[in-house]
C-alpha cells in the first residue's frame, strides 16, 4: 500500500494494518491477480517464432496479450471476483498463510 493511501487511513481514523505488519506470505487477494495467471497460461500456449527481430517479437507479444485478454469470459472474471470472500475468509483463518486458492 502507498504512503499516500496509509496516510489518509491514518487520517481519517481507519483500522488497517501497518507497515510491517502485513504477514510475511501474505497472498495478493485482489481477484486481478487471478485474471493476470489466467492470461498467462493462456500466452504460454501459444507458439513462439524463432529469428524476429526486436520490433516484430515486441508485436508477437502484443498480439498474444490481446489474444489472451480477449479470451477471458466475463463469466470467468465474475467467477475469480465471487471467490474473493471466501479467499479473504481462508486468508484470515490461516493467519496469513498461503491458501489454497
């Protein structure tokens, strides 16, 4: 979290976790993360052409970020966002630890 975002916590009087305290293997929760891992198994599928130069790797890979971003249902985004109370219970539960999510 930013010191910005701390100092207005702090500011207004919000409980939130200090710097330092945040557990040691702390998963990230934000359910992004989940569509982040799913775009990248989905760009490690597809197959890299050898002897590019640096402009047309630069493009490849543009293309298959697209290609992968557009390949990810809504139905699949609402599904990592639904879990993310349960995540946040298990995360609590575990004290910080990771979880199996």
């Amino acid at each position: 979290m930013s010191y910005e975002s701390l100092g207005y916590l702090d500011e207004q009087h919000l409980p939130h976790l200090k710097k330092g305290e945040w557990p040691a293997w702390s998963p990230d929760l934000s359910p992004i993360e989940n569509v982040w891992q799913a775009m990248l198994s989905r760009m490690s599928k597809y197959p890299k052409k050898g002897n590019l130069s640096e402009e047309e790797k630069k493009k490849e890979l543009i293309a298959h970020v697209w290609k992968s971003w557009n390949s990810i249902s809504q139905t699949e985004i609402n599904k990592y966002v639904a879990s993310a109370a349960e995540r946040l219970r298990e995360c609590v539960q575990l004290r910080g630890e990771w979880t199996n999510h």
